[in-house]
C-alpha cells in the first residue's frame, strides 16, 4: 500500500474465547454485514482485558490496528492491533437527564 496506513476500529460486545497456549494468539471478530477482522495479539494482554468485561455492567471492546492486508474472502487483516475494554453508556439515562432540565 503506498501512503499512509489506515487504521480499523471495530467495536464488539461477546466475550471471545481465548486459548490457554501459545503467546500470539489469533483474535476473529465478525462485524456488520459479514465483514470479518483478525488481528494476532498478545495473549496474556488480552486475557487481562476481557477480564475486565465481567467487573462491568454493560462492558463493550475494540480492536484496533493498521490495516496489513486483504485476503482473498475478503477478511481485514490488522497488525499492531490492540483491544480495549470500556463500559458502554446506556442511552435511557440520557432520556431521564434531559427530561429533568426541561
């Protein structure tokens, strides 16, 4: 690819499985319309972030990286990816807010 790299963030809210072997492991994520992203990542890195999902109410996870490649089917192959785990704000305590400014 010539220029600059892009990066993908794609959001997912299952918690993966993760193997019990091996440093690198090979994290699948399939998105909307089928779009499937795989990134290798750290496997004790990524043990300790979806960890972090079950000490959330609403936990939600993203994986980003820069785009290495296509494969033929079609699936976005990421390097340097990373996942980060956050909790996702619900939308109905935005309703009540705005109801009591009013």
């Amino acid at each position: 690819m010539k220029g600059k790299i892009p990066e993908i963030t794609i959001k997912f809210s299952e918690k993966p499985i993760i193997p019990e072997q091996g440093k690198k492991v090979t994290l699948e994520v399939t998105g909307e319309n089928n779009v499937v992203v795989k990134a290798e990542i750290n496997r004790k890195t990524l043990a300790k972030q979806i960890q972090k999902i079950d000490s959330l109410e609403s936990g939600v996870a993203s994986l980003s990286g820069k785009l290495s490649a296509i494969s033929t089917d079609g699936t976005l192959i990421l390097e340097a990816a990373t996942v980060q785990i956050f909790e996702s704000k619900k939308k109905e305590e935005k309703t009540e807010l705005s109801d009591d400014a009013a």
